[in-house]
C-alpha cells in the first residue's frame, strides 16, 4: 500500500524527535534538516543545537514522550511530554534534583523528506515551578 504523504512527514519528525531530543544526536540535523531549514524557536539550527545541549546537561535523563501527532499537508503538528531529573545546572539554576514532567507543541513543516521550517512552544511557567519546589 502506498504511504501518504502525511504518513511520511509523520515518520520523518517521529524519526528527528527520537535521534535529537531522545538520544541527543545533533549531528542528525544535518541528516534530517532541510538547507533552508527556518528556526523559528530557537533562532537558527545552531541555535537549536545549543538549546537542546542545555537541557541534556540540565536533564541527562531526560525522555521526550510523543503523545499526539497530527499531520496536514506539509504540516506536522506534535504534543509531547518531557519528564527528566534536574541534575545539572539549568540557566543558571543549579541542579534541585526535582523531576520534570513538562507539555511541549512543536509545528514542523516537512518538504521532501525534509524537516524545512519548526516552530515551538514549551510550557516553562510550570517547568519553572517545578524546579523552584522543595
């Protein structure tokens, strides 16, 4: 049976969310990142590279969990969870060993087989708090 397209982009972002945010492959961009990639969360790719390297040395236990995911044309939106343990200085706020368990949106538009634009939202109130109880 042949994959829609939406099938496909849902693969390749299922495929990106795994390699960076799981198993903190920044390498795989170049793999899954389209030339013309347009960073609208973090700025640019290195951008993106340098905020998902603060994390994992804030949260080396870090797990992203996909919990819903919807794809329209070239858009894939995502819902996901990211629980981890705060062991390592996070912005400036040294390690509270408090958990994490924290909703994220991301919007990525796939072109060719290629992630070409993402923007994101990550609910930091209530990371925050949870990092500030004691």
């Amino acid at each position: 049976m042949m994959q829609t397209m939406e099938q496909k982009n849902i693969e390749t972002v299922t495929a990106f969310i795994e390699a960076f945010w799981n198993e903190s492959d920044m390498e795989c961009t170049d793999r899954f990142l389209s030339d013309d990639y347009q960073e609208l969360a973090y700025e640019s790719k290195e951008g993106l590279k340098r905020f998902a390297g603060k994390i994992l040395e804030a949260f080396p236990d870090k797990r992203y969990t996909v919990e819903e995911m919807i794809a329209q044309g070239d858009k894939v939106l995502v819902r996901m969870a990211v629980k981890g343990t705060h062991t390592g200085t996070f912005f400036g706020t040294a390690p509270t060993g408090n958990s994490i368990d924290v909703t994220l949106y991301r919007q990525y538009r796939v072109v060719d087989g290629k992630i070409a634009e993402h923007r994101g939202w990550i609910d930091m109130v209530t990371m925050w708090r949870q990092l500030q109880a004691s």
